[in-house]
C-alpha cells in the first residue's frame, strides 16, 4: 500500500474541490498536510482536522518566505509541494478581446504562483531531498476557441515542470519536479453548473460526462490519488513527467473542438 506515513506536505489552493481532495488523500496516506490557501476558512471549513489551515498568496514572495519558515518551524522539515492553486478566466478570453489586465492576473496565479512554490519547495528541500507536483491542465496542451489566457498559463506549467527537473539533476538536489494535467473533473461548482441548466444530479452528471471519452467522469479523488503516489517512494525514479489524469481525451483531441472550462 501507498505509505506517506509522517511525510510533511504543503497543498496550494486547499479551499478549492481538487486542493482539498489532494491534501485530504495525502493526509489519509499517512501525511502531515499544511493546506494553504488565500482563504484559510475554506480549508478548515473542508478538511475540519485533516490538515493544519495556512494562510498563503501564491503570488508573494514574502507569503512564500513565511509559509516554508513556519512549516519547517512546526515538523522540523518539508518533504512535498503540491502547487494546485489557480484561476479560471472570468471574461471567457478570446485573444481579441483579452484584456490585459486579466492576462497577467491569470498569468500571476498560475505561472508566477506555481514558479515561487516550486522555488520555495526546492531550497527547502534541497539537502534533505522531496517532491514538488505542479498541477496543469489539460488545455495546456491544445489550442482552444477560447481560454487563450488560461491556456497559455497552463502550458507554461509544462516548461517550468521540465525545466525545474532539468535544473535540479545537473546540479545534483535531489528533488524531484513532476506534472499533473487533469481533464474535465467533475467539481463542485461544475456539477452546479451542469444542475443549472439540466435540473436534476443524474442527468447533470451525465451531461457532464460526455466531455470525457466513454462517458467518464472523472473526480477530483482521480487527481489525488495521481498526486499521492508521485509524492510517495514508489515514484522515486520519475522526474520532469508530465502525467494526463484524462480519461483517455488527448488521444482524442485532434477530432476534437475543445473548449476549456473551470473543471480542466
């Protein structure tokens, strides 16, 4: 079975359905989980004693500081980095009409947020050893007839994941830097989107469930399980992977018109 026994992981964007599935699964594995948020209600409010409840704006480089010093301060070291917060657009963002505004405010998140947790995780890390998992999209590997903000922030989480790992080998610190890229998951405020317009849980979920191959749905315990077990042992020999958490839909994507949505 899976061990993470005492592991001591940080989760980014625990308030959201899939920060909260990853940091709960690593806590059930045995983990000691800081789940952090820009709201820490709303991981306390999900996750009750799962996890220790932090405080923490991705985008700051002084937030970043403090996080690492009072984790590190309460169990002694930092062994995994999960960097699943991020944001949707909220103007649908077709490349003309892109503000950009809201291209650097996606961009902030998403790529800045992810490049100073992965920073952060691996000076904290780099004597001791660990892991950091980015958390993508998969968008970030098709074009789309909108996202185009979106999109880019999560191809950028590719680079940085390959790029990160190549850094970390030739200079020999020993953390690894792996990728998860999810497709459409079936979240909360997706399945309220879908009860919206098809009013009942079944046929919302089988609405929803057309977007993967086959009628699948994935869940946000889909994405967990994937970050558990590059958090554990077992996956001691990748580094700089790119891991599809997708049902099968980008063997798909050629044939395919996707549009991104909250959920991807």
């Amino acid at each position: 079975m899976l061990d993470l026994e005492d592991r001591v992981c940080l989760v980014t964007g625990a308030g959201g359905d899939i920060g909260a599935a990853i940091a709960s699964r690593l806590a059930r594995f045995g983990a000691r989980v800081e789940g952090a948020d820009l709201d820490p209600g709303r991981v306390t409010a999900k996750l009750a004693r799962q996890c220790n409840a932090l405080k923490l704006d991705v985008t700051s480089e002084a937030d970043w500081d403090e996080a690492i010093a009072a984790i590190t301060a309460r169990h002694g070291r930092l062994d995994v980095v999960v960097n699943c917060a991020g944001l949707f657009s909220r103007t649908g963002d077709r490349i003309d009409r892109m503000d950009l505004s809201e291209w650097q405010r996606l961009h902030a998140v998403n790529v800045d947020g992810a490049f100073l947790g992965t920073r952060a995780g691996i000076r904290a890390m780099k004597n001791s050893g660990g892991a950091v998992i980015n958390i993508g999209s998969i968008v970030g590997y098709f074009g789309a007839r909108s996202g185009v903000g979106y999109g880019s922030s999560k191809a950028a989480i590719r680079g940085l994941t390959m790029q990160a790992a190549a850094s970390c080998v030739s200079a020999g610190i020993p953390v690894r830097v792996n990728a998860i890229h999810p497709g459409y998951v079936l979240t909360d405020s997706a399945l309220a989107s879908e009860l919206a317009r098809h009013g009942t849980r079944e046929k919302a979920v089988a609405a929803f469930a057309t977007r993967n191959p086959g009628g699948t749905v994935i869940t946000p315990e889909n994405v967990a399980d994937a970050v558990a077990f590059l958090a554990s042992d077992m996956a001691r020999m990748i580094n700089g992977v790119q891991l599809l958490v997708d049902a099968g839909l980008s063997t798909q994507m050629p044939g395919r018109s996707f549009v991104p949505s909250e959920d991807t």
